[in-house]
C-alpha cells in the first residue's frame, strides 16, 4: 500500500478516458506505478498543468475504480489512493509539501563516522546513531499555500505530492 502512496505523489504519463490498464483488462504489476503514469501530479493528459485540484482527483478516483473493477486492490488501498489524492498540492498552483525539520540533536558515538550506530541522539534517546545527521528528526508534511508560507512557519518546502508521501528522512540541501 505504500507504494501507492509515494507514488501517487510522484506522477509520470496520462489518463485519457479509459486507461491503458483497463484496455489491457489484467491487473498491472505495479498498481502504484501505474495510477501515478495515469495521473501525474503535475500535468494533465495533454501535458497541461491541472486547471484545478479536483480535475487531479477526478483522475485518481477514475483510474482507482478502473483498478477496483478489476480486482487489482484491497479494500485498504481503495480508501487511501482518494484520500492521498485529495491530501496533496496536485493542481494546486504554487502550494508545496512543508517539513519541518529538527536537527538540533547532537550524536554521542564514540567514534563517529564509523558506520557503526553505537550512541544516542541527544534529542531523542530512542535514536541509534553514528554521526549528529542520523539525529534529525521530522514531522508530518503539511500542505501550505506557497513556499514562503512554508518558511515563514520553520518549515522547509520539499516539493509537491502528496502527504502521504511524508517527508524525506534528511532536509533537501539548498
């Protein structure tokens, strides 16, 4: 399931009508990777960007019930595929996914760089770590309206998708 969910926010070809899996009429080997080419975050069938986030998750909702018809999901992953359609920044002009970012933790292995997880992360003591970068800790991305706003909340914009998607492990670097 969560590759439907990272994959949904990453997008790649188009949805015209009726899918090329539903043509096919078998289900597609990777079904996350399928619904993102159908319905790219970014742009439409025509290569045009999203005249507005419904038509996005129109899209979703179209492809996923080509899929459901076919029998290709789980119960599960029928409720999710809408639900991170829905909670993402595709067709939404200028919106971007906010992370925000603790890297104030500071590792105590003894010999760090080692490649070996032998201290703790003084920001949470839960954390294994080698070097003070295994400490970052981050939350879940939120959806704001524009990388300013992003910044102006201690956020670092990582981008477009879907929430579900959540953040990447270590901040993008400038």
């Amino acid at each position: 399931m969560r590759k439907f969910i990272v994959l949904i926010a990453l997008g790649a070809v188009a949805f015209t009508g009726g899918s090329a899996f539903a043509q096919a009429n078998e289900c597609p080997e990777d079904a996350g990777a399928a619904l993102s080419a159908a319905c790219p975050c970014g742009t439409d069938s025509h290569g045009q960007s999203w005249k507005n986030h419904g038509q996005y998750v129109s899209c979703v909702v179209r492809f996923r019930n080509d899929l459901r018809k076919q029998g290709c999901l789980d119960a599960e992953s029928q409720r999710s595929i809408a639900r991170c359609a829905a909670r993402s920044t595709c067709g939404k002009e200028d919106f971007v996914l906010c992370c925000v970012y603790d890297t104030s933790g500071v590792c105590d292995d003894p010999l760090p760089g080692d490649g070996t997880a032998a201290g703790t992360c003084s920001n949470d003591d839960t954390i294994a770590c080698d070097t003070d970068t295994d400490c970052i800790t981050v939350g879940d991305p939120k959806i704001k309206h524009s990388a300013e706003a992003c910044t102006d909340h201690g956020g670092t914009p990582v981008g477009g998708g879907s929430v579900c998607a959540g953040c990447p492990a270590t901040p993008p670097t400038p």
